[in-house]
C-alpha cells in the first residue's frame, strides 16, 4: 500500500467495492434525518441540498425521500452509478470537494457522509463556502463500529484496522485540524455543533460482517491473499463463543455502531 497515495486508495478501494459498499453498509438513524428538521430547521420543500462525495447514495436515498431538492457530486463512476439506478430523482453529477459543479451561493445545505476525512482541507471549506447561500449550513455525518460496547467489534477493529495506518480515517480525528484555523473560523461559525446516535442494525451472519469490512478502501485494496488471511481472522473471531456473536430471536445479528452528526452554519 504504500506506493499508493491515500487518494489512490480511495478511488481504486470504493471503485473495485462499489457493490460491498452498497450492500453492506449501514444507512443512517432516522434521528439523523429529524436533527436536520429540528437542529437545523430545514424544511425540505424549501431546501436545496447537496449531498459531496455521495457515495453509492446511503445517505442521498434518505434525504430524497425527506423531499429535499438534491445534487449528488461524487468523483467514483461505479458508486455514481449506483446512484442514478436506484434514486433517479436525484441529479448525480461528477466532481470533487474542490471542484464542486454548481453555481455560486446556490445551496441550502452541503451534506457529507462518511467521507470528509479523504478531504479535510480548507480548500474543501472554501468550496463549500462558496456554493453555500448566505447562513447556509455545511453538515458532517459518519456512522463508526461500536467497539465500546460490544466485543466482537472490539476485537475485529483491532484486527483490521492494522491495515489502515497509511490513509486518513474519520476515528483518528485529523479531519478536525482544519476546524482550528483561522480561515476556517472566518468562513462558519465555529465550534462545530455535535450530536452523538445510536446506529445498530441488523445482519444474517457473518458472511455480512465480513462484506461490511471488505467494503472499506484500504482492505478493498489488498491483494486476494491478504484479503483470505483477514476474512480467516474475522470468521475466527466471529465463531468464538466468547466474543458474544450471537443471533438474536429473530435468527438475526446486532451490528453496533454509532453516528456522528457535525454542523456549522456559513459566515
């Protein structure tokens, strides 16, 4: 990995695992979509919105069927694609977060799920800026795995999170450097508004789990050897009675995570 860039990772990872992604990934509480109502006050008729860096679209879905007006930017041509076959009432359009293909003070709200850490930079938050109306309102989300409270996720974060030390990552919190610069305090109201939620979900099994790991860039990335060792690991893991991987009665598995929600109203 370390002949590649963290941007390399990126685009090579989320556009070979565009379909882990998708499938394994976890959507959003709907908490999250009611702090954007009452936090926020947003009224979705009378919101546009653009969600940066949209993935294959988690995130964008939800927002779609709340009724707000949505561009979706997102520079990955398989993950875009998956965009414009399952919501195609949302217009999704290729760019970057220094690069953003709308027109000057035209947006509500920016939106960025699970993704700024690629892009921390005060570029990015002076492009947000600048497609932002007056006192719009730039808004971070990222769902993260439980370990606190669970030990199965636990004991698989400190697995495959080995892999991860060369590529920037929401837990290691670097994103929030860019927050402590003087421009950026120029730019929003500073500091950022925080609300933590509870984002569990269900899985059949541990093929899912294993899916939910595969769809992260930097394993993505590995070669298919590296990958079968990591996969051995994490059945290792998951069969071990003492970690508490067990079905509930419905024959179904808790995956604990919890959401982020950041957000900070332009200057």
């Amino acid at each position: 990995m370390s002949a590649q860039t963290p941007h390399d990772v990126a685009l090579q990872g989320f556009g070979t695992g565009a379909d882990d992604y998708d499938k394994a990934r976890p959507s959003y509480p709907a908490a999250a979509l009611a702090s954007l109502r009452h936090d926020l006050g947003l009224v979705p008729a009378d919101t546009k919105l653009l969600d940066l860096a949209a993935g294959t679209g988690k995130f964008t879905e939800l927002l779609a069927k709340e009724g707000y007006e949505i561009t979706a930017v997102e520079p990955v041509a398989t993950m875009r694609a998956k965009i414009t076959e399952q919501i195609p009432s949302v217009t999704a359009v290729e760019g970057t977060s220094w690069k953003i293909p709308v027109e000057d003070e035209s947006q509500d709200v920016v939106t960025i799920a699970q993704a700024f850490h690629w892009f921390d930079d005060i570029e990015t938050l002076r492009e947000c800026h600048r497609v932002l109306k007056p006192k719009g309102r730039l808004v971070f989300i990222w769902n993260m795995e439980s370990q606190d409270r669970c030990k199965w996720v636990k004991e698989l974060r400190e697995v495959y999170q080995q892999h991860d030390s060369e590529v920037p990552q929401y837990r290691k919190g670097q994103w929030k450097n860019v927050f402590k610069t003087e421009e950026a305090a120029k730019l929003y109201e500073l500091p950022l508004n925080h609300r933590q939620l509870t984002n569990d979900f269900h899985v059949k099994g541990k093929e899912i789990v294993w899916q939910r790991i595969k769809s992260k860039s930097y394993v993505a990335v590995l070669s298919v050897e590296d990958q079968e060792k990591l996969k051995q690991q994490v059945y290792d893991i998951l069969e071990d009675p003492e970690n508490g991987f067990a079905a509930d009665s419905t024959g179904r598995y808790i995956y604990p995570h919890e959401c982020d929600l950041f957000w900070a109203q332009k200057r």
